[in-house]
C-alpha cells in the first residue's frame, strides 16, 4: 500500500553523538552511589513536583521533596 503512517512515538535520544560512553557504574556497597529524579505528579489546576534521591544498590529511598514548583 502506498499510504504513509504515522509515528505514534518521538525520539528523544540521540546515542550518535561526539560524547564519549562510559560503563555502567555498578555498586558494590551500599551508599556509594545516588540516584536522583524529579517527576510530574497532580492535575494542571494543581501541579506537583516529587523529586526522589535513590540509593543506587539498595534501590532505597535516601531523600524526598515534594512541592509546587519545579525548583526542588
């Protein structure tokens, strides 16, 4: 069939870049290495900001923060 379709994803990555790749870091005690993220969470009227520091072997949550701006 020639009828074009419609890409239901976008690509956000681009691995072909002028940056080097290191390893994967992989732990061997706890508390070495910490992870963080910050997600959307809430409503448009009533938005929130939850940012998250994991322990990267435990897979533990060391911190929290939740608030109604993206500067957490």
């Amino acid at each position: 069939m020639l009828i074009k379709t419609n890409r239901r994803y976008h690509i956000t990555t681009n691995s072909h870049n002028r940056f080097r790749k290191l390893k994967n870091l992989a732990p061997k005690e706890p508390e070495q290495i910490w992870v963080s993220d910050i997600t959307y969470v809430g409503n448009r009227e009533n938005p929130m900001y939850l940012a998250l520091v994991t322990d990267a072997n435990s897979k533990q949550i060391m911190g929290h923060d939740l608030s109604n701006s993206i500067d957490v």
